[in-house]
C-alpha cells in the first residue's frame, strides 16, 4: 500500500470516524460508471447508481473527503449562490421553475442518507442568515418572501435585539432570517458515512489514485499511474481541485480559498455564544459563517482568496474576524486552522454538463455547494439511467469564461469583489 495524502490538517481530520485505508488501483477493471473525485458530488453520485444495481468505481487522487466536502464549513444551506429570482429575471420563468421546484431537495437527500446508512456526523437542525445593517434585514425579508414564494414556509424573522441575542449571542446583528430545515454537519464524517453506503451497495473507491487522462469512446477509458478503469460512463467530480485534468473545465471557472478555524472546547461558554446551537452565516457578500462542533468547539469560517493561495497563517486571518462577531473570546486558544478551495463560476450558477456523449461533469457551486451537490449526484444518476430531464435543467444553463481569461480572472474578479465589499462595509 503506497502512502495516501495526508487531510487538511482540520479539527475534521483529527477527530474523524475511524476508516479504513482503501488500496490505489493496479491493473484493468471494469465498471459501468466510474467516477473521478471521491468528494459530495462523486460520493453522492456513485450512491444514486450502486443503489439502482450499477457497478461503480469511483478513483480518488488523495482519500475519501480530502477535498472541500471534507473540510467545509458544514452548513446545510438551500437553494444556489445566484438566487431564484434572479435567474428568472436572467433567463425566464421556463428556465428557473424546475431549478426552484429542487432548490430545497438537496437537504432532504443528506437527511434521508444520514437516516438511511446511520451515518455518525453530528447532524444538527437548524441555521440563521444573520444582518448587520437595517438595509440588510430588507434583504433578509426578501429572501424570505422569495424562498415562501417558491413553497418553503419554514422561515421566521427576528429582529427584537434581545431575542436575537438569545439565538446567536452577538451585538453585531440587526435581524436573523431562521431556517429550522437548514442544519450543520461533521463534513468529513459525512463523506465517509457516504464512502460505507456506497461500498455497501457494491461500489469500490480506490485511494491515492489520481487520474491522469479520459479516453473517449463508446467504451471511455480512466487512467491512473497504475491502472485504468474501462468505463461504459464517466462523471467527472474534482471541482476546485481538477488541476490540468481536463482543460475546458479548468477555463470556466476559478478555484477560491477560503479559511475556516476550530477554537479549543468551549463547554458552557459555547452555550452562551450560540444558544440556538444553530449554523450561522452573515449576508454579507464576503460572508463569515461560523456554528458549533459535536464537542463545542466554535468553528468560524470567512474570506475569499481568489485564485486560492494557500495562506500560511490561517488565524491572523480569521481571529479577528471572529472577534468582532464575539469579543468575548479575546484570548482563547484556537486549535486548528486550515483553507480549503471551492470553485467559482462567473455566473455565480453552478456548470453540469457533458463533455462527450457518456463523459458528465459537474463542478462550480460557487461556495454554497452542500446541498446542490447532493441534489446533482441524483441528477446525475437520473441521466445516466436515461431520464435526463431534469439533469438538462441545469446543463442548459451557459457557462461563461473568467473575463481575462486564466492570466487575469484573478485581479478582474478581486476588483469586482472589492466593490461589493466596499458596499457591505458601507451597511448597504
Ligand atoms: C472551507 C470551505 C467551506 C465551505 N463551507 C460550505 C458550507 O458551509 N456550506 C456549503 O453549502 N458549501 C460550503 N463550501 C462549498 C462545498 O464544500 C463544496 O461546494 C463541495 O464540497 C464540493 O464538492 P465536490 O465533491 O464537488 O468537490 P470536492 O469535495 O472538492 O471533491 C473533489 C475531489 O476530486 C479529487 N480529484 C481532483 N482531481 C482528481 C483526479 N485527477 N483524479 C482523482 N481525483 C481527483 C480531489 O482530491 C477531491 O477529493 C465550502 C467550501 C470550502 C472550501
């Protein structure tokens, strides 16, 4: 067994389920679909096929969860990064209705996978949109008169200050949007309760096997260093990380960092900051996101590198962010810091497609990603099984390039982000 590639060094890594090492894979096997990238989308993708009798191989160049879906903010957050009206006003009721009558489902699918496969990862109901400025609490409320609109009733609206302090115990906020259906997660836990399922339903996941290249054909062919997979499909599932693997992916989107700290355990102070024990995150557009861990640790999230440097300190970075939300915890000790990179796409939409006949992909959640990529995973094993509906729902959404192309998306994009972050700063 050759070694794997180490996990982030995450408070998720270090205190994730006991698993197994899985082998790298040697030699030619078969497969109906094989799957590159064992992150949500792969995982979740590979679930939907083993459980309707497909033999699925899915090929991960690190392990299970080593990539965003292992080391995410663990929010279980509805809909897309580009809201449903929105799309409507971009591209007509036809092309938004089926997006909005699944902008839900993606939460219901973790749910009933957690319940199904009795997956341990800390499964909490519950999540908060929090707003600092009366403009934003606006906003709140129209996000919740859209999301009613589209039949998600579950919302309610705070803004009496100590009623709001005795969900998320901060001075910063003016309103809270509360979805008691949205909810938080251990995220690696979650992908290897996901990596058992699909073992369970008689799927192999090879480790430490990165693909190197696709053939096309009627048979596709799946290459690693030391085996390949004969393929009648192929999903392609790398998101942020798929490096030079396939080109045109590469050039419609870009990889973002974005840091994430877990502090020491809080015990009864934890129950203070976050009463509810809810997920929050801020409507900002460069939001912070924070909640409790199963062992009250706080884990606060923020920030966005565009083009996803590796920062080299995680927590001069977000501690400050974190104590302006909570100044109560001036001095306390955070244990772990880590970045971890999603992909973004120009249209803020995410990019499903194919880039052959029986070659699919999906990538670009653009931050938001937990629940669509549950939801494409059935998507996609819909489509493979021959009812593409709606899977075509999203692929018929265009993909756009970065203006600049991969030289200049990065200072083009910044430019654009620091004048809506101008913006929040401004409370407007
Ligand atoms: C720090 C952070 C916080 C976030 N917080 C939230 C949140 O709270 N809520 C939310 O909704 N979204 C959040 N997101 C976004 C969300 O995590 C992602 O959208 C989602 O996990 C993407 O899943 P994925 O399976 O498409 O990609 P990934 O999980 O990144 O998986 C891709 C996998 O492909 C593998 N791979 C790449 N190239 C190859 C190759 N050539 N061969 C084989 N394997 C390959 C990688 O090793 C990796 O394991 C966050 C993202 C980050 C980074």
């Amino acid at each position: 067994m050759q070694a794997v590639t180490p996990h982030a060094p995450s408070y998720y890594a270090a205190s994730r389920n006991p698993t197994p090492l899985r082998p790298s894979l040697q030699g030619t096997v078969q497969a109906d679909v094989c799957i590159v990238g064992a992150g949500y989308t792969g995982l979740s993708s590979g679930i939907a096929l083993a459980e309707a009798g497909y033999k699925v191989v899915v090929l991960e160049a690190a392990q299970v969860g080593w990539g965003a879906s292992g080391r995410n903010g663990g929010q279980i957050v509805h809909s897309y990064s580009r809201d449903i009206d929105v799309i409507e006003s971009n591209f007509g009721m036809e092309v938004a209705r089926p997006l909005g009558q699944m902008m839900f489902e993606g939460a219901k699918i973790i749910r009933e996978r957690v319940a199904k496969y009795n997956i341990d990862c800390d499964l909490k109901d519950g999540g908060v949109y929090a707003a600092m400025t009366a403009k934003k609490v606006h906003q709140l409320q129209e996000h919740k008169e859209l999301w009613e609109k589209w039949g998600h009733k579950d919302l309610s609206l705070v803004t009496d200050k100590s009623e709001i302090k005795k969900i998320v115990n901060s001075d910063r906020y003016e309103g809270l949007l509360i979805d008691k259906t949205g909810g938080h997660f251990h995220p690696l836990n979650l992908t290897l309760g996901e990596a058992a399922a699909l073992e369970q339903n008689g799927g192999t996941i090879y480790e430490n096997s990165g693909v190197t290249k696709i053939d096309r054909g009627t048979t596709a062919v799946v290459h690693t260093a030391q085996g390949k997979v004969e393929a009648k499909f192929v999903i392609v599932a790398c998101n942020a990380y798929i490096g030079e693997l396939e080109p045109k992916l590469a050039s419609m989107s870009m990889p973002c960092g974005t840091q994430v700290i877990a502090t020491a355990p809080l015990g009864a102070l934890a129950d203070e900051l976050i009463p509810s024990d809810y997920c929050v995150e801020d409507n900002n557009f460069l939001l912070d996101y924070f909640r409790l861990s199963g062992d009250k640790r706080l884990i606060y999230g923020g920030g966005v590198i565009y083009g996803a440097r590796d920062p080299a300190h995680v927590e001069s970075i977000i501690v400050p962010k974190m104590l302006k939300t909570f100044p109560q915890l001036k001095g306390v000790k955070v244990d772990y810091g880590w970045t971890g990179n999603f992909l973004l796409t120009l249209s803020r939409l995410p990019e499903v497609g194919k880039l052959s006949d029986n070659i699919y992909y999906s990538q670009g959640c653009s931050g938001h990603g937990v629940t669509f990529t549950h939801l494409i995973g059935r998507l996609l094993g819909e489509a493979i099984r021959g009812d593409a509906e709606r899977f075509d729902s999203f692929a018929k959404l265009p993909h756009y390039p970065f203006p600049g192309g991969r030289l200049f998306r990065v200072p083009f994009t910044a430019m654009g982000a620091w004048w809506y972050q101008m913006r929040d700063s401004l409370g407007v």
